[in-house]
C-alpha cells in the first residue's frame, strides 16, 4: 500500500486530509496525520478576545472530531525529516515511510527572537493576541486599562493574517470609546512597511482609516530591540517609542522540524513552486498553508483556495501526469474596522484588491474596499463555516481562482479619486 503522510493538522492540514479522503482509492493508499497538539485552534478568533467577544473555549475543538475516520492521526511530536530516505521520525522513535508528504505544520511567534521581547517579560508590559493564551491575558489588560499610549509593533513580515495588527487598533478605537476613555488613550502602529495599506489602490481608498479614528503609524520601523524597564521599543535607525502597554506581534517562523531537517529558509518557510505547492527541492513533497513560503497572505482563505487546487492537482500527479500550474494566490481577508462594520478584500498574486460587490457580481452582498455592516457579519459568520464546512472537507460554492467579475475597474470614476 502506498503512503501519504500529512504533517500538521491544522488548517491545511486537516482540510487536505478529509479532501484526499474522497479523492484517492483508500484501497490502495493510507493517510497518515500527525500532530502533538490535540487541540485545533480557530486562529481567526483570536483579534475577538482581548475585547470581551470571544471566549477561549468557543475557539477549542477537539483535532479528531474534524478529521475523517479513514485518516490515521498519531499524536506525537515530529522529530525529523529525511527527505532523502523519505522517512519521517517521531518523537517515540517511530519511523514513518511515505511515498508522498505534505507538510502543514503552519508558523507561530519566535519573541526571543527580538532583544527584549524574551517570553519571561510578557504579561507585564508587553503582550500579544497571536496566542490564545497571550490574547486571553491581554483581555485582563485592555479591561483594566484606564489611559496611556498603547503601541502595536510588527517586528517582521510577513506574519499570520497581514491585517489583523491593524484591527486590534481599530477595534481599540471603538472599544475605548465605548468606555468613554477613548480621548485618555493614544493609539500608535509601528510598522515595518511604509505605511498602513501598501497597495495603491486600497491607499488610496481606505489609507486614511486609522487617521480619521486618531490612530498614529510610525512607518517603516524596524525594532533593533525592546526596553521593558524603560517600556520603549527602539528602532535600528535610533527612534524610540515609549508605551504603557506593548501588543507586540513578533518573528513569525516556520516550524523548527522544517528547518532541522533542511527544508526550510532563514524562517523556516518552505520554499515551493507558488502555484503547484510542490517543494524546490523534493519531487514528492508538498507544502501547504502558513509553512509555505509562497508570496501569498498567510491566512486561512487561501488555506482553503489552495487545499481546494491541490486534491485534483495532486491526484493527477500520483499517476504520473504533469502538475497544474493553477494556484494563483486568491486570497479573501475581512478587516474588523470596529463600530460593527467591516471591509472585505479580494485579491491575488497579480491582482491587487479593488472595489466592487462579492462574491456575485452586481448582488454582493459583501462590498469591497468599502466598510459596511454585513462585512462585519461575514467575518462573523465564517467561523461556522470554518468549523462545520471547511473543516470538514466540504466544497464552498465559491471559485478558488480570483475572478474580475465583480469588481469595479472604473473605480477611479465611481469615487471621484484622481
């Protein structure tokens, strides 16, 4: 029987297992998943619970509830790679062959990457919401914080969900003055990038959001490191930003395991053909999801997108046909924009997001590049997607591939903008 060994069983992870479910004769193949971490997080979720909106337990389900029964799961670390051998060796000594391997074992937060963001100084100062441990303890901090300049860094890209520091932000801004403290509290976004939105045309449409809600960006900062005694952050260049409470949103890096066993680049990302996912350096290795380092967001859409190519793609390829480029970067990212409302982006490697109505064009319901209401209730409503669709290896009636339909080439006429 031929072998398929899936590393990781979160999001790619999970929703490639169940695909290949209906796509290969189990007859002929075994599936094999192996994960430490028995629980499957709703990342998602996580920008929700410093403000009181999500609770941990609602974002904690159980790995193998969401994963098929015609899938083996071993709950065990991953201790190496080879590649050469096509072996995988776990922590228990256990050795798994495989004929195929899919890597999906996502990227987390590295602090003790950055002087001064050690883990033992979180919970003081500084804090994150890019765990749900750090988010829990942050919503104790945002609950009690009664004034004072709070800072969001981003020390590197690219990192999980590109928008998400800007959300905590703008949801801050509706949080705060909601508590009637809004004009007591300084909001500031030290980024690495030259300003809050990089693309010209969201720019030019949506850059001035966190200006109008009195929210400073400090562009192209890059922290050389962090002083919580003095409770500032100093960039390479010498400026320094003091704060009361720190949301630092650190090093994001590939799993450990992948750079060990000489698979990984300088973050641990896998370097892969960014359309087909196939590794550059092995011909039956695959990676999926945030352990990739194709050019794409790192967020679940395109997760999903991409799982939703590769069944088909890889199938083709197990008997001996040549991979599809078809992947082409498609990413959908809802942006909490706080008060309710929300703004919907839609777009591609080539493509960058622009107006117009989703996912049917002239209907929507869902408007891009403008806030409104229902975007806030799509972001909402995706998490019963995630778990009870996506999850499950169910087809979303959605098209993986970015389509133009939709959007609105003319914007410049529709707004008025030169």
């Amino acid at each position: 029987m031929k072998k398929i060994v899936i590393l990781g069983a979160g999001t790619a992870g999970t929703m490639v297992a169940n695909h290949l479910t209906h796509l290969m004769d189990l007859n002929e193949w075994q599936i094999t998943i192996v994960d430490e971490d028995p629980i499957h997080y709703y990342q998602a979720g996580y920008i929700f619970v410093p403000f009181g909106k999500a609770t941990e337990k609602q974002l904690m389900k159980q790995k193998k509830t969401y994963l098929s029964s015609k899938v083996r799961m071993l709950q065990t670390k991953i201790e190496l790679i080879q590649p050469e051998n096509n072996k995988v060796i776990l922590q228990d000594k256990t050795v798994l062959d495989y004929d195929f391997l899919v890597i999906a074992t996502g990227c987390d937060i590295y602090p003790e990457e950055t002087p001064g963001l050690g883990e033992h100084e979180w919970g003081k100062s500084i804090h994150s919401f890019y765990t749900l441990k750090t988010a829990v303890a942050l919503e104790e901090k945002i609950r009690n914080f009664q004034g004072g300049r709070i800072v969001v860094n981003v020390v590197e890209n690219p990192i999980k969900c590109p928008v998400a520091p800007m959300e905590f932000l703008m949801l801050s801004d509706a949080y705060f003055t909601q508590k009637g403290i809004r004009d007591c509290v300084e909001l500031i976004y030290a980024t690495p990038n030259s300003g809050a939105f990089t693309k010209p045309v969201a720019s030019k449409l949506i850059g001035d959001m966190l200006d109008r809600k009195n929210i400073k960006v400090e562009e192209d900062f890059y922290i050389e490191h962090a002083d919580p005694d003095a409770k500032k952050i100093i960039s390479y260049d010498e400026r320094e930003l003091e704060y009361d409470l720190l949301v630092s949103i650190p090093v994001n890096k590939g799993a450990d395991v992948v750079g060990k066993s000489g698979l990984g680049d300088e973050l641990n990302f896998s370097p892969v053909n960014k359309s087909t996912f196939l590794s550059d350096k092995f011909a039956n290795i695959f990676v999926l999801g945030d352990a990739a380092n194709a050019p794409t967001s790192k967020a679940g859409s395109v997760a999903h997108y991409a799982v939703d190519l590769f069944g088909e793609n890889f199938k083709r390829y197990t008997e001996g046909k040549e991979l599809e480029e078809k992947f082409d970067g498609h990413t959908n990212c809802f942006i909490e924009s706080g008060y309710g409302k929300g703004v919907l982006l839609d777009f591609n490697y080539e493509q960058e997001p622009l107006p117009g109505l989703f996912p049917v064009p002239g209907i929507g319901p869902f408007a891009l590049l403008q806030e409104s209401r229902l975007n806030h209730i799509g972001k909402l409503s995706f998490e019963w997607m995630y778990w009870n669709i996506l999850m499950r290896g169910r087809k979303v009636p959605l098209a993986p591939t970015m389509t133009m339909a939709g959007k609105w080439t003319d914007w410049e006429k529709r707004f008025n903008v030169a």
